[in-house]
C-alpha cells in the first residue's frame, strides 16, 4: 500500500498543472525578473565601508576586552583590504552626539563586561554591525572556555600556584591558530543580488509545502472520494504520512534541481565554493516546507482552498519575520523577540544562507540544518498524531 500510494501521490502531483507552475516554472520566471533587474546593479564591488564609533572607558580598556579591541582594530586597519568600518574612539556622549547627527550607523559600548550596540535606526549597516558583535561574543566565551580548561589542568596537576597572566596569553595564541577569530569574509564574498536569490531559493523551499497539502488532502475522508476510501483501509496511517512526504519531496527536489541549473548555467549565478552548502540546506529547508504543508493539511478541518490561503498566510508571514522582504525586520525580531525566530522555518533557512557570508566557520550553519530537522521530525510526528485522532460522523 506504501508502494500504492506513492506512485499515486507521484502521478497526482504532476498531473496538477496549477502545482507544476508554482514549483517549476514560477521561480524560473521570478529568478529570470531578478537577473534583468539587479544584473547591472554591481559590478563585483565590495560592500561601503561603515562609519561607527566605540566608548573608549575604562570598560573597554580592561584586558578582558582585548579581543574586542583587537578585532575591531583589524576590521577598520587602512591597510586591510577588507576593511569594513571606519572606526572612532570617543566618549559616550560624543558617541551620542555623532549617532544623532547620523555620522555614525551605531555605535559600541561594553556594558556589564558585554559587548553592547546602540542604534538609531535599522538597517543593513547597524545588521553587520550587531553580527559582528555577536561574533566576538561567541569568541569570548571559547577563549574563557580555554581559560578555564587550562586553569583546571594547572589545579589538577597539583600546581596551586597558578600564571594567570601567562595562561591567558596562551589561550590567545590556541584561539588564534584555531581560526576563532572573526576575519571578514563579508567583503569579498557578499553580493546584494545574492541575497535575492538566496530569498527565491528559500521562498521555493517553503511554497513546497503545498505539494504535501496536496497529496494529503487527497488521503482524508473529508476531501474527496479517494480519501474516503483511503480512510477506510487498514494502512497505517504513518504509511500515508511517508508516502505521501516522500512523493512530494520527490517532485520538490526536482523543481529545485531544475531553478539551479537555470540560475546556474542560464543566467550565470555564482554561488561559489559554497554551492554544495547550498544545496545541502535547499534540500533540508524543502523538507521543513513540504511538512509544514502535511501538519496544516492534517490539523486544519477545512476544504482546499481555506487549508491553502493558511498555509500561504503562514508562510508570508514567516518570510516577512525572517527579514526576506526587508533584512532590518529579521534584526527587529532577534533583538526583541529572538523566540519567533527560533522557532521559524523560514527563518532558520536563511540565517543558514546569511552565514555562509557573514562567518569564515559553519557551527552557525549546521545549527540551522539541525534546527529544521528537528522542526521537520516534530511536523512529521504532528501530522502523524493528528491523523490518527481524526473521526468523522459518516462517510
């Protein structure tokens, strides 16, 4: 019956003419738009230069800080060639006074022996900046890992008489030669027109999940004949589940295969050595989209169109969160409600995108592939409960 359904599932979704055009030929048609409009909007140039400005107090003087001021000193050097700030070292209230007058994007402060950016506006600028900053947070705290290994290491041995100072001075060089280090890779690697089609990728991703509602829909009694007759056999219902998912990832993957051999050798998009990354997340955020797509499917007791004006409800809303119709609203949420984006499929696909730009390391990629795997199992186990929990007075 497994083997039934999927070839079912399979025949029904390309025989859907309306489905084949929203997954095949709609993002074809939104990357061609794309290609005309921001083809000649760069010309491998490298992103502007941010002007900002760092309290110099006795806060930030402290040596615990050193990899703060060591950091950004590299990333405003004139001789860097990746430089991306022009850095001043003033008093707070001259801070203040240059982010009013907006000579200055934000500014940064240490605050309870934290790292913390104060803006007066949103955008992509005060972005770079507050994910740079996060970066040396997360620096910080592997070098007080290693701190504290070390210390634990010297006590365990039987040495009480402990060398702080050169302790440190150690940790630093084992962070250094383990490339904790933030480097900007940003400059040269960033591109503004990737961005968008980083969003066609992942909104082609999501918009999967109406080819799982699809083939879901076709299996409840309340939806059709088939299903009534579906509902009636001895199947488990976590057969259906599978099947049904594992034809419309079928055809999904094949839509997506088909948008990158179009970007790639059509219109001339450059992924880059990070091209296998990318995939390997389109192929897990296609996953979480066709998933959400079953569990809206199973758990909403409604005919197609309502289920589908949903599903697209939730999935705008989603990419709205996640900063693709504008990157300062994914700002905007992680600074005030950073549970939302937790939680968001859309998301989590691209934060995965964003940092194979912003970080020259992968713990924050492969945090977002775990994270919509997890999303995807519990949208499985949902619509999986969900189903068996259904009744119906007649069929």
């Amino acid at each position: 019956m497994f083997i039934h359904n999927f070839k079912y599932s399979i025949k029904t979704l390309f025989g859907n003419k309306m489905l084949i055009f929203w997954t095949f030929a709609f993002p074809i048609i939104l990357g061609t738009f794309f290609n005309l409009a921001f083809s000649n909007i760069e010309n491998s140039e490298k992103i502007e230069i941010i002007n900002i400005a760092i309290v110099e107090d006795e806060n930030f003087q402290l040596e615990k800080n050193k990899n703060i001021k060591e950091t950004f000193k590299t990333l405003s050097d004139e001789e860097n060639e990746d430089k991306l700030f022009n850095t001043q070292y003033v008093s707070e209230e001259k801070a203040k006074e240059l982010l009013e007058k907006d000579e200055i994007s934000g500014y940064l402060k240490i605050e309870d022996n934290k790292p913390k950016v104060i803006i007066k506006t949103n955008g992509i600028n005060q972005t770079i900046l507050k994910y740079v900053t996060e970066e040396i947070i997360q620096t910080s705290r592997v070098i007080e890992d290693l701190g504290q290994k070390a210390i634990a290491q010297e006590i365990s041995s039987g040495n009480m008489q402990i060398d702080y100072e050169k302790i440190y001075k150690k940790v630093l060089e084992i962070a250094q030669q383990e490339d904790v280090k933030l480097n900007n890779i940003s400059n040269s690697n960033l591109s503004y027109t990737m961005i968008e089609y980083y969003t066609l990728i992942s909104m082609t991703c999501l918009y999967g999940g109406i080819l799982g509602m699809t083939v879901i829909n076709n299996n409840l009694a309340n939806m059709g004949e088939i299903g009534k007759r579906t509902s009636i056999t001895p199947i488990s219902k976590g057969k259906i589940i599978m099947s049904s998912l594992l034809a419309s990832y079928i055809t999904q993957l094949v839509g997506l295969a088909i948008l990158f051999i179009y970007t790639i050798f059509v219109i001339k998009v450059d992924y880059g050595t990070n091209l296998p990354l990318v995939i390997l997340l389109s192929l897990v955020g296609s996953l979480a989209g066709l998933t959400l797509g079953i569990a809206v499917a199973t758990l909403i007791k409604s005919n197609e169109n309502a289920k589908t004006g949903i599903l697209i409800a939730i999935t705008m809303l989603g990419c709205f969160l996640s900063g693709m119709m504008g990157i300062t609203m994914k700002y905007i949420v992680d600074k005030n409600i950073p549970i939302i984006n937790k939680i968001n499929p859309a998301s989590m696909i691209t934060d995965g995108f964003y940092s194979l730009y912003y970080y020259d390391t992968f713990d924050r990629y492969y945090l977002n592939i775990i994270s919509l795997l997890i999303f995807s199992a519990i949208m499985i186990l949902i619509s999986i409960r969900g189903l068996r929990r259904q009744k119906y007075d007649s069929i």
